[in-house]
C-alpha cells in the first residue's frame, strides 16, 4: 500500500484506518504481504517513527498489532522480526479457509437467489483477473478477493472477527502463490471460474473437492520454514 492511499487494503474490508497507529499497522502490513519488507527482517520502532515522520508511541502501538496478525514477533530491546511463513501454518491457514468457504456454499445451497448473488460476485471478479493478469499483484489482491466473497458472504460478525485476524497472512501466502507460478495465472483462472460455477449450481461436494485441489495445488509452489 502507497503511502496516503484511500480506503482499507484488499486483505481488510471495512472502513480505512482513520488512527496513526492503524495506519502504520496497515501500511506495515501490506508491505510484508508484499515482499517489500522480506521475513527475517528487523524492524525498529525508531526506524518506522523516521521513515514515516511519526512519534514513536503510535508505531508501538502498530507492532503490536502485527504481532497479533502473525506478521512480526517482538522480542524486548531487539524489536520486531518479520515471521517466517511455515509448512504447519500454510496448512492450518489454508484448512481454516477451506472450512469457512465450503460452510457458506453449504448454507446457501438450496437458495438460489443467495447461490446465484454470489456467483455473480465471483464471475466479476474472475473477469477482472482476466484483465489484470499481466499484473501479478493485482491478480493476487483480486485473488484475495474472490475468496473473500465467499467467507464474508454471510455477514457473520464471528468469521470476520477470526478472518481479520487471519487475513494479513492468508494475503501473504496468496501473493508467495501467486509470484511462484511464473506468469501462468490462467491455470487459477479457470479453477475459479470452476467453482463459481459449483457456487451457481449449489454443488457441495464438488466445491469442496475443488477448493481443496485448488489451494493444496497452488500452494505448494513456493518454499516455507520446515
């Protein structure tokens, strides 16, 4: 996320940071979702206070709030360190959002103006990956979306408060997925145009078939820590 931006990130619906420290965390955040600041990497309060012309009291405040989204972990005098994804938590990550989306496919399949409403919010979105699939963060934040669409369907206040806990690495690990397939992103518009059509039909058990080839598949072409 540039600096001064509008709105929240695509890993954070709802309305945009309006607190220093919220806009740091978020801006933080979107940096190591995107590779920009690397794992492993130290970050000090100072240098955030610096870089972004802030106190150092706000910038407080934002560590702890990666540190609670799994992106940092903060160790006194020694500041914050960019986490390392893992194999454990790619697989807990990516079986969470399995879960959640086969849920709502689930409740919503024997109602077809929910099944068809949501199809088409996932046909849109598909199309706009099509659009943008020269652009491998573009595609990865509308590939973030697409899956959103689904989880967040519900309104259930529950799932949002869980997902917006999971999202920032649920985004990082859709934008290593991304960035390790070369180019070749048509492969991920096709499984997603796959299960938009589940979703249309209210097909269960198809969609849980596909959605857990689909992230089991695309995920395993990038390395995480043991």
């Amino acid at each position: 996320m540039h600096h001064g931006q509008e709105g929240p990130p695509v890993w954070a619906p709802g309305t945009p940071e309006r607190s220093i420290a919220g806009r740091v965390a978020e801006e933080l955040a979107d940096e190591i979702i995107k590779g920009t600041i690397e794992a492993g990497h130290n970050l000090t309060e100072v240098e955030v206070a610096t870089q972004r012309g802030v106190s150092r009291t706000p910038v407080r405040e934002a560590m702890l709030r990666l540190e609670a989204w799994g992106l940092v972990r903060i160790a006194p005098k020694k500041g914050a360190t960019v986490t390392v994804p893992t194999e454990r938590e790619r697989r807990e990550l990516l079986t969470v959002r399995s879960m959640l989306e086969t849920d709502i496919v689930r409740r919503i399949a024997e109602n077809p103006d929910e099944r068809t409403a949501l199809a088409a919010r996932l046909d849109d979105t598909v199309d706009q990956q099509r659009a943008n699939a020269a652009s491998p963060d573009s595609f990865a934040a509308l590939d973030f979306t697409f899956h959103s669409h689904i989880i967040h369907f519900d309104d259930n206040r529950i799932v949002t408060e869980i997902s917006g806990l999971l999202a920032p690495r649920l985004a990082r690990l859709t934008f290593l997925a991304i960035r390790a397939m070369t180019g070749n992103l048509q492969p991920v518009i096709d499984e997603h145009a796959a299960l938009a059509d589940t979703v249309r039909r209210g097909d269960v058990h198809r969609f849980e078939e596909l959605i857990q080839a689909h992230l089991t598949g695309w995920h395993g072409h990038y390395e995480v820590a043991p």
